[in-house]
C-alpha cells in the first residue's frame, strides 16, 4: 500500500475525526430533542388556551342565564306594579248628630283600575293624617273597625271575588272601606276631623301603585251628618 493510501487511512480513523463524527451525531439528536421539547411545549399551551376559554364560555354562560332570570323577574314585578292600582272614588264623613264637632266614620269608596289585576285587601295598609296626628298601618278586619282595622263592605263584584274571609277584588269591582275616626270612642283610630282640617289618605296595596288623597274638610258641616269629603 502506498504511503498516501495509508495516510488516508489513518486519517479516516484518526481519533480527531470520530470525535467529530459523534459531535455531528449528538448536534442532530439534540435539534431534534429541542424540536420536540418545543412542540409538548407548544401542545401544552394550546391546551391551556382551550381550557381558559371553555372555562371562560361556561362562566360566560352562567352570567347569561342569572341576568336573563333577573331581568324576567325584574319584567315580572315591573308588569304586576303597572296592571295593579287602586283609585278612590269618594270619601265620605259621619258625625254621631247635626251638631257633633267632629267626624265619627270615614267611608272610603275605591275600585281598581281598568285592566287590574287581583287586589288583595287582607294585605293593603291605610295611613290616615289630620296633619298633626298620623294613624298608619290600618289592616283589613272582616267584621271590626278600631284603632288599628278597617273593614270592607261589599258594593259591586262582578266575578264573585270578594268574601269577607277572601276580600280580593278586581276591575270592575266596588267596595267600601270603613275606618272608625271617633275621638271619643278609645277604641277608635281617635283622630279628629273638625271643619277646615288637613285630611291626608294613602291606601297602599300589596303590588301596584298607592293611591293618595290630599284635601281640607269643608269650612261648615251644617246640620248634615253625612258630608262629603272627596271629590
């Protein structure tokens, strides 16, 4: 063998070069151990990225649904308050004679508005006022006005709706309250209602708007033991 032949020899199997052959090796293996460390790494993210979006969508979702629940019982109340008022009609004074001073009985005529739901009366409460002196939170009695009931008297009910055990009414009905005022009787609200006195009413029912009167009773009561408050 010549000597360049076997210099080439010696030089294929040289230390120097097998080292180098294996640094080539070890370079390949490592790009494609950093290639796939990069595509778990990539694979992670993206699956972090989908479960903070679903998770995200499902609260997004549960948002929805509670807002949408409050908002039809937001429409719910908002359409029973509008459909659910009570309006007076007359208010009406008794004195016990031609020559009482002061009011014994006050008869309040009301009737739901047009279009009104039901109106339950076991839950409407009555404030009364002579300006000085306030009787509030007046409750319904089937059979006993005092100081703090008033009772209801059946005028007109069309759908047989009221009983004095149920006294529900709705539009088209007309009932009377009675709200004993009598400053001699201990047993009455004991309010007075002379002549030219403040008379202040609210009638506030369970849902729907309050129906308020502000008036003066009249400058004389003559000799009339029923007088006309209101209109």
């Amino acid at each position: 063998m010549s000597r360049g032949r076997i210099e080439q020899a010696f030089d294929d199997t040289s230390p120097a070069k097998i080292h180098r052959g294996w640094d080539m090796k070890k370079s390949k293996t490592l790009s494609r151990n950093e290639e796939g460390v990069v595509g778990i790494g990539a694979l992670i993210i993206f699956t972090a990225t989908i479960l903070v979006a679903a998770v995200a969508a499902g609260v997004m979702i549960d948002t929805s649904s509670t807002l949408q629940q409050k908002a039809e019982k937001i429409g719910l109340e908002t359409i029973i308050e509008v459909s659910s008022s009570v309006g007076v009609d007359t208010i009406v004074g008794e004195r016990s004679s031609s020559t009482a001073l002061n009011l014994t009985h006050m008869k309040i005529t009301i009737s739901p508005a047009e279009g009104t739901d039901e109106i339950d009366l076991n839950q409407m409460l009555i404030k009364l006022s002579n300006g000085t002196k306030m009787v509030d939170n007046l409750r319904y009695h089937s059979s006993t006005a005092d100081s703090t009931h008033f009772t209801v008297t059946e005028l007109r009910d069309r759908d047989d709706s009221f009983t004095k055990t149920t006294p529900v009414i709705n539009s088209g009905d007309i009932v009377c309250i009675t709200i004993k005022v009598d400053p001699t009787d201990g047993s009455s609200a004991n309010i007075r209602f002379p002549v030219r006195q403040t008379l202040h009413l609210e009638l506030i029912p369970e849902f729907g708007a309050s129906a308020t009167i502000d008036t003066i009773t009249p400058a004389s009561y003559g000799v009339d033991t029923i007088v006309i408050l209101y209109p």
